[in-house]
C-alpha cells in the first residue's frame, strides 16, 4: 500500500499516535507501536515482526535487535488492549458518524490458519474462513457498520476447552488466570459490553446462526437494551400471533411455517436489498410477527413477540434462510430485509484485514502476543476508514466500500 497522505492526514495521524501512546504510557512502546503499526501499513508480504524489522533497517546488524524490541513489545509489554482499542473505535466512530449514524454492530468470527500446535487456542474446528475443519484458532469480533462503512472494534480469542482446562497449555501460553472458557456467543456479549461501557453508538446487533441460534444471547442482547437481527435454524419452533400477540396453534417450526405460508398467494414477495456489481440483489421474502418456542419452564405469555423474517432464494425449491428480528411491530419488510442485509461485508473487512494488514500473520504463540498483534492491526484499520471517510464526500458514498483499503495511513 502506499503512504500517500496529505498534511492535514499527517496531523491527525500524528495527534491519533499520540492518542495511543498515552495508553502506552511509554516511550519505548510508543517507538515500538509505531513501527509495528507501520510496518502492517506498507509493502511486504508477510507482516510478522521479523519481516517488519528488516524492512525497518537500513543496516543489517540492527535487524536482530529491532526484531527482538518488537517481540518483547507484543508478547512480553504489559499495556492495556482494551485501552487501545478504544481509542482507536473512538477515532474512527468520530469520522463515521460526521457523515452518517451507526446502524449496526455485527458479531461474527474468523479463523487464523496454523501448523502446529502450540499456538494460544489452536486446535481442529470448523471455521467459516475455510469452509471447513481446519487447524486454527478463532477470534470473534464486533463490527461497527453505517449505511457504507464496517470497522472492526474488538477481537476476542476463544480458548476451546482443550486449552482452558489444561495447566500446561495456559502456563505455556501465559493466559491469564482470569480467562477462563467461554462460548463464542458469550465472547460476543463480553465484546457488546464493552462497546456499551466505552460509549460506541450503539445499533441492531447482527449475528448468523452460530449466536442466534441462542435463546441466551438474543436475550442478553435485549436485557442490555439492544435489538437484534440474527440468523436461526430451520427447526427453530415458534407459535404464530394475532393481532394482540395471542398465540394461535400450535408451536411450529420456522421452515414448516414458512412452507404454509409459501402455499399462500402473495406470501412471499420480491425484495431487493441492495445493487450489487452486476445486477440488484433481491430474493422473495415473507415476514410475520411470532413467539419464540423454549421449553424451558418459563411463561410464553412473558416472551416478546418479534418478527420472523423468512428468505427464499432464487433456484431454491423452498425457502432456506431465517431470521429473528426485534425492530418494532410497524416496520416494514424492506427495511427488515435490508438491515439484516448488513453483515454481507463483514467477510470483505476480514480479507482486507489479513491481506493487507497482516491480521493472521502473528507468528507467536502466547495470549497476550495475539491480543496485541490484533490491537494494533485494528488501530490500522481505524484510521484508514477514517481518513476515506474523510476523503469521500457524501456524494461519494456509492464508490467509498468498493475499495477497503484504497487509502494508506
């Protein structure tokens, strides 16, 4: 990527560094950050710490010891993530919300391809990066997305149980005592929290059927005051309402609802969500206001009745997506489809993060070394959205999301 920024980007660069280094509360890390976050931001093609010094280094024999500064300042340097990626969410929410409102915060996960075993949290798991079982770890993350833009907040590492019950394992990756297992939907809720402590704009939570599918989170995600869009599974059960949120019937499945409602004239119609590179990207769509099924002993009368949107692709023999969604009984369907829409370029964000800023290229294997390397990859990324956002007017909306990575910091 080139550095190609002008005097009032050298400024802001300049005053967000020093926004940073006042977490780090240190000169040496301060030095340390800066030519670690620059190092992610230009050429080369990986982006670990020993590539990043050489290139850093007129003089071969100072390779070694930048090398070894640069270790120490991921794997070894006590600064606070958390702290730094506020402040790096503050500065890019800041520019985002000049131009337009927050609409949604999309929780999803990503794998990090690895040989071995040592790795903090690795092991054989299914990741959607691959499509398959692969070797890898996974980190969940929270997004923050406008009408244009996603930008990553936060990144948790999940820590299968096969590392946080061994002794061992966490002595040799030095996680600390405090962490200790947790679901992906639960990592999600911590990730939620702390965008609500830090005071992010708040929007829809969006999630595919990996939280969705919890009655937990989808109703952690309501307790703290949020709506929610998220994907469930065919044969998630639900009782149908009528006009004063009475059920009628009895419980049914969301696909076996779906295909009565398919046998209705007019029940599902076309719906376009947005233009893609060739074509509108449209699908038939039907939704309805229900109450999600739980036999778990509590009252249904005490449940919120919500929609159910309900996607039938185009070549599809029936229907084939679901969601839940939260926003008020009056909505109508375009805008349901549209905001759950939101989460298409969550994987795009991923791609750009570990193509271009080198997300997965950490080659250590300690908890804090992934934590930090991620925190500093997501201070990168922070600033370059906020420099094209700064750079794109409002007229140029259109164009900004084609090209993540189109402007260097």
């Amino acid at each position: 990527m080139d550095f190609t920024i002008d005097a009032d980007g050298q400024r802001r660069l300049s005053d967000y560094f020093d926004r940073i280094g006042r977490v780090l509360n240190n000169k040496k890390r301060r030095a340390s950050f800066a030519t670690y976050a620059f190092g992610l931001l230009g050429d080369g093609e990986r982006k670990s710490a020993e590539p990043i010094a050489a290139r850093a280094c007129g003089d071969p024999d100072t390779i070694d010891p930048l090398h070894q500064r640069l270790l120490h300042f991921l794997s070894e340097s006590e600064w606070s993530d958390r702290g730094v990626r506020r402040e790096a969410a503050r500065h890019v929410v800041s520019a985002l919300t000049e131009r337009e409102p927050v609409q949604a915060w999309i929780v999803d996960d990503t794998g990090f391809l690895k040989q071995g075993t040592h790795s903090v949290g690795v092991q054989r798991q299914y990741t959607g990066s691959a499509g398959k079982i692969a070797n890898c770890q996974i980190g969940v993350s929270l997004t923050i997305a406008t009408a244009t833009e996603h930008v990553p907040a936060d990144y948790a590492l999940y820590l299968p149980k096969s590392w946080a019950k061994s002794r061992a394992r966490r002595r040799e990756a030095r996680v600390p005592k405090e962490v200790g297992f947790k679901t992906k939907p639960q990592l999600a809720l911590d990730l939620i929290d702390h965008a609500l402590d830090d005071g992010l704009p708040p929007g829809i939570v969006l999630a595919d059927t990996a939280y969705g599918n919890s009655s937990e989170f989808r109703d952690q995600v309501r307790q703290r005051g949020l709506d929610y869009g998220v994907a469930v599974e065919a044969t998630t059960k639900v009782w149908v309402t009528d006009q004063l949120q009475r059920r009628r019937g009895e419980a049914l499945s969301v696909r076996q609802l779906a295909l009565l409602i398919a046998n209705q004239r007019r029940g599902f119609r076309r719906t376009t969500w947005r233009e893609g590179t060739k074509n509108k990207l449209s699908a038939r769509f039907a939704a309805r206001r229900v109450l999600p099924f739980h036999d778990d002993g509590w009252d249904p009368t005490q449940r919120e009745v919500i929609w159910l949107l309900m996607e039938w692709e185009d070549g599809e023999p029936q229907p084939t997506k679901y969601y839940f969604v939260t926003l008020p009984p009056d909505t109508p369907r375009k805008q349901l489809v549209r905001r759950i829409k939101q989460r298409w370029r969550t994987e795009r964000v991923y791609e750009d993060m570990k193509g271009e800023l080198g997300l997965d290229h950490f080659e250590g294997r300690s908890f804090p070394g992934w934590h930090h390397h991620v925190s500093v990859a997501l201070c990168c990324f922070a600033f370059i959205v906020a420099e094209r956002v700064r750079r794109f007017p409002p007229s140029a909306r259109g164009q900004a999301p084609g090209d993540t990575l189109a402007l260097a910091a």
